[in-house]
C-alpha cells in the first residue's frame, strides 16, 4: 500500500478502514447503502455496562422489536445517551445539549439519523439536518448521533444488513 491519499477507498478492502468520508459522491453513497438495505426504526433500550478482566466496557442497546444491535461507546458517551433517557439535565449543558442550541439559534432542526455502515465492528452515522429548506447530511459517530437523536426526539434508523453484519 502506497501513501494514504493513493489508498483505494473501496468498501470491499478489508486491510485498511473506510475514510470518514467514504463515498466520492452522492450516487456511490446510495450504491453502498443500497447493499445494506433499507432503513429500520430502532429505539434505545438503554446503556449497559460489562465487566471482564477489571475492564468495563459501555454501549448502547438498540432494538427493531425484532432485533438488537449493540454498540460499545465511551464513558461521556454513555453519560451523554443516558441523561436524556431517564429524563435528567446536568447543571451545565454537556457538549451534545450545545450542539442543540446552537443548531436552534441558526434555525435548523435535526430530523433524523441514520446508522449506515459497518467495517472491523465500527459504526457509522449520519445526522439529518434542515437548514433553510435544505436538507443537510452530516457524519457522526454513531454514539453522538444517538445522543443527538434523544435530544432532538428524532427517529433514529439503522440499515437492516448491519444487524447481520454486527458479528463479522
């Protein structure tokens, strides 16, 4: 493999990651995309802890009704998806409840987000924004967009094949 701007950003490529921005355009977003199917509401069942070894680790439990997917996140982010679901607010605002302000003072609202891809057990999301009569797409880590979804009270989707694809 060469200098990372000569990488081949090919989703197929198991040896190296998707770049954030892993799509050239709008129509290889939706080819990719397409391959995972279509979008399936979820909500949060919770944030759950485990433990093994003196090591804990956090994630978010999402649920179709039908099925679960499971994603490990940080300690912030736990406390960040956490909040909002047992109905509490910090003191001070944490970063995801500035992010709100901020967005409502340019007088965009999010609308939903969407959960839309997998590589090496690694997620990632977009966030739906109107802006002006424009919708606007924005790439997230998963557990921001979850935080920023619970917020906002938007629904929150997952491409049907990364269920499947959760334990590869």
């Amino acid at each position: 493999m060469g200098m990372p701007d000569e990488r081949d950003d090919n989703p197929d490529d198991l040896e190296s990651p998707p770049s954030f921005f892993p799509y050239g355009n709008e129509e290889d977003r939706l080819v990719r995309q397409s391959d995972l199917g279509e979008p399936v509401e979820v909500t949060v069942e919770g944030v759950f802890y485990a433990e093994s070894n003196n090591n804990v680790q956090r994630f978010v439990l999402l649920s179709s009704g039908e099925k679960k997917l499971a994603i490990v996140i940080g300690l912030a982010e736990a406390t960040s998806i956490s909040l909002p679901l047992e109905g509490n607010q910090p003191d001070r605002p944490m970063t995801h409840d500035l992010m709100k302000v901020i967005v409502e003072r340019l007088e965009a609202e999010v609308t939903r987000i969407l959960i839309d891809d997998i590589w090496n057990k690694t997620y990632y999301a977009k966030v739906y924004l109107m802006f002006d009569g424009e919708e606007m797409e924005v790439d997230a880590r998963p557990s921001d967009a979850i935080a920023i979804a619970l917020r906002w009270d938007v629904p929150i989707y997952v491409l049907e094949g990364i269920f499947d694809r959760q334990d590869d």
